[in-house]
C-alpha cells in the first residue's frame, strides 16, 4: 500500500511548538493547537510554508539544538525555493577561481513546487547530520572477513551492496543516490577542486576521486535503479525517486544555493 507523504510524521512535539509560536501570533493556546495539528498533516504544511518561520530561524543562536535538523532544512528549502522565485540564475562553480551564472531558477523553482520532493530533500539532509555504521561479517573466497560500513561514505555503501542479492539493494541503491546529491548539492566546491581541504570528502566519499559530473552520473543511475524497487511505491517515494533521476542537476541547483546562503559557515559542524 502507498504511503502518504506528510511533513507532520518527521517533526517532533517541540518542532510542532516552535512552528505555533512562531506562526501563531493571535493566540496563546498552544497546547490546543498543536495538538489539532497532530490530526491535521495538511494544515501543518500549509504552516511551514510561512516566511515568519524563517526569520525566526535567522535570529535564534544555537537554532540546530532546538528544532530537529528535518524541521530546520525544511524551512531552509522553503526559503531557497521563495529566493529562487525571485531571481534569473545561480552561480555555477567551474574551477577554483571561476564561478558562472547560470539563468535556471525558473525550472530549478519549478521542481521545489513539488511538496513530495522538497520533505525527501530535507529527509537527505537531516540524515547527514548523524552518524550509523554497521559492522558485517561476510565469507568470500573460503575465508571469513569482518569489516565497517559507514552509510555516509559512499565506497563503503557501494562495497555492501554488492555483498547482497539484487532484490534486496534498495536501500543501498538510494542512499548511493542521496550521497550523491548531497555531496553535488552542499559541497560542490571540495568535488570542483576549488578547495584543497579533503577533510571533509574523506567522511563521506571514500578512497576513489570523483568528479561532480561522476556524482551526477552516479545519483541519476542509483535514483532510477531505486525507483523500480516494490519498496519505493510501498514508501510512496518511486515518482520522488524517478524525479531526481531525470532532474538530478536541477535537484541540486536548490542545495547548492542552500549552501551558500544559509550554512556555509555552518556545514563542517552540522554535517556528520
């Protein structure tokens, strides 16, 4: 059976607050409220999309120890998408010394139109804000091996998908994808070469360099892979997924500009 996407089933009871306090200004039952919200996914969507929620945002300090990443990105996506309305392009990084404008915010803020697209993005996002690795032991030529996975770095999710059968590489298939927009998307300059610190990438990427039209080419491959999988129309995820396999350099257009605007400073310390 298709699930129904909702905003309302990643937030928490204190992003429910946040979100009524914020938005809410001519009543103070907040109790009553968010608890009608609970009931009321269509209601809290039509809540997040207020530019109050932003600015907020913007003024509080220490705003990622109070509302959960998924409700933070969120309200950064609806910001870019409004931002990208407004404008004709984005700079594209060519090299470590050169940037271009690129006029492709009319078709780039088309695609955060899409409700669906724009929670599984902020879902990508708060999923890199936290480390999960798993430890699997595995016989191959005779002998036993016992090795660590990280789910963020994409080597090693690549290595343990092919130590499963084909029906059951859903999971990894995607995240390859996720990985792969996420990296093109909030740090595309460390992939361009314009940065000489590997710091980062080593977390996430692994031991084989790749380039940002290699990721591109990757995300496009494992999206639509996925998208084919019983799992992704059970998740009410195979359009979202088809999606970015067709629109993968326009998906990340979004994040690239979420980066630069938003977190910047911020991406070595919220990012796992």
């Amino acid at each position: 059976m298709k699930v129904a996407m909702s905003y309302l089933q990643d937030l928490t009871e204190a992003d429910l607050y946040f979100i009524v306090k914020t938005v809410v200004d001519k009543r103070q039952d907040y109790d009553y409220i968010v608890n009608l919200l609970k009931d009321k996914p269509d209601l809290v969507d039509i809540m997040l999309e207020d530019e109050k929620l932003f600015w907020r945002v913007q003024e509080e300090e220490d705003i990622f120890l109070k509302i959960s990443p998924f409700l933070l990105f969120t309200i950064l996506l609806m910001q870019t998408k409004r931002d990208l309305e407004r404008t004709s392009y984005t700079m594209e990084i060519i090299s470590k010394k050169e940037c271009i404008p690129v006029f492709d915010t009319r078709d780039t803020a088309a695609l955060l139109q899409n409700k669906d697209l724009r929670a599984y993005l902020a879902r990508i996002l708060a999923s890199f804000t936290k480390v999960d690795s798993t430890t699997v032991v595995y016989r191959a030529r005779g002998l036993t091996y016992q090795r660590q996975f990280s789910e963020l770095n994409f080597d090693d999710v690549l290595e343990l998908a092919g130590l499963v059968d084909l029906p059951y590489r859903y999971d990894f298939y995607k995240r390859l994808a996720d990985i792969s927009l996420f990296l093109t998307g909030i740090f595309p300059e460390y992939l361009s070469g314009s940065t000489d610190d590997d710091q980062i990438l080593s977390r996430f990427v692994g031991q084989k360099k790749r380039s940002i039209h290699d990721y591109e080419e990757e995300g496009r491959r494992y999206y639509d892979l996925a998208a084919t999988y019983d799992e992704a129309k059970e998740q009410g995820l195979d359009k979202v997924l088809s999606l970015l396999a067709e629109k993968f350099t326009t998906a990340r257009k979004p994040l690239n500009y979420l980066a630069e605007n938003f977190i910047y400073k911020y991406r070595d310390r919220w990012f796992a």
